[in-house]
C-alpha cells in the first residue's frame, strides 16, 4: 500500500493559503469512520478504522482528507483506479457514493487545529455572504492535505461550504475540479 503523500493520488485541485474561490468537486467513492462528539477530540479514534480498510484492502491513500466537526467524521477519497478494491461496509467504516459538488473554498496554511478551522471558516462565510450568485447549502467540513508527521508550518488545509446558484441566477463561474 502507498501511503506517502508524495506519491498519494489527490482527488482535486488544492485551493492556495489565503485563496477564496467557487470549485466544483467531482464525484467519487469516499470512506467514512464517525464518532460522537467533535472531530478535533477525535481525529485518531477516526483515522484508525479508515487505515486498516485501506490496509486490508491494499488501497492507495488519496489526499485530502475530509473532516465533519458535529458529529465528527473522517474521510478517505478512494482514486478511481482503487474502487474495484473497495469491499463495502466494514468495521467502523461506510463506503459513500459522494456525487459532484459545488463548494465555496478557503486555502489555509498551518496546524490542523479548530481555533484556525473556525477562523478560516469565518472568513470565508464573510466572503460568500458578498458573492450574490451563490447561496449556503450546507455546514462547512475541513480538507486537509497533509499527515501527521508534516510539520505544522508546512501544512495546507481547506474548509470548504456546500453552495448553491442563487435564486434567479443565470450562469455562474466554477474552477473546475480535474478528474482524479
């Protein structure tokens, strides 16, 4: 298995530190371990049952991963060449079939902490509350692209909030996801 975020296959396109933009995210298979209370009390507890599967499984790690706060949850994108890998449902972990998405995104630099989650997401709710073409749909999650051993200082995270096309909006740009 390949676990080396270096040769780990991403699932979108990076949005850069301190960059707000509308993306369209594609579809995909996504893995998912939950605990109850927050992610950030969790994060270990969660990404323990995600790496047996791919273990296991021999599946390739796919960055980022994806992380619900309330509950918490942990998701591991799965690269479209590993699908025929994945087993179903298994010990802790729910196989998602997650279709394509519109997301309002903010590129951060830094630990993956919920003082700059929170910090990051305030900034960009301020920013998409002046984007007139688009609407919140949804709570916001974090993306993050980098493992545990990654310094802080060198870490990229995303938060990202589902949007929609504002009501009597006509056409809308998005950057675009490139197929994984």
């Amino acid at each position: 298995m390949s676990v080396s975020p270096a040769t780990a296959t991403d699932a979108f396109a990076r949005t850069e530190a301190d960059v707000m933009e509308i993306k369209h995210l594609p579809g995909g298979i996504l893995l998912e371990s939950t605990a109850e209370g927050a992610y950030f009390e969790n994060s270990n507890r969660l990404f323990r049952p995600l790496f047996r599967y791919i273990s296991r499984h021999d599946i390739a790690m796919t960055t980022p991963v994806e992380a619900r706060m309330e509950p918490g949850a942990m998701l591991f994108w799965v690269a479209p060449s590993e699908e025929g890998k994945v087993a179903g449902d298994e010990e802790g972990v729910r196989v998602i079939e997650q279709p394509p998405r519109t997301v309002g995104a903010i590129g951060g630099r830094g630990a993956y902490s919920e003082r700059n989650f929170h910090r990051a997401e305030d900034a960009l709710r301020a920013w998409l509350a002046e984007q007139e073409a688009w609407e919140i749909d949804g709570e916001a999650y974090g993306v993050f692209w980098h493992g545990p051993f990654t310094p802080w200082f060198r870490k990229q995270f995303e938060v990202h909030i589902p949007v929609r096309p504002a009501a009597g909006t006509d056409e809308v740009k998005v950057t675009d996801a490139p197929d994984a």
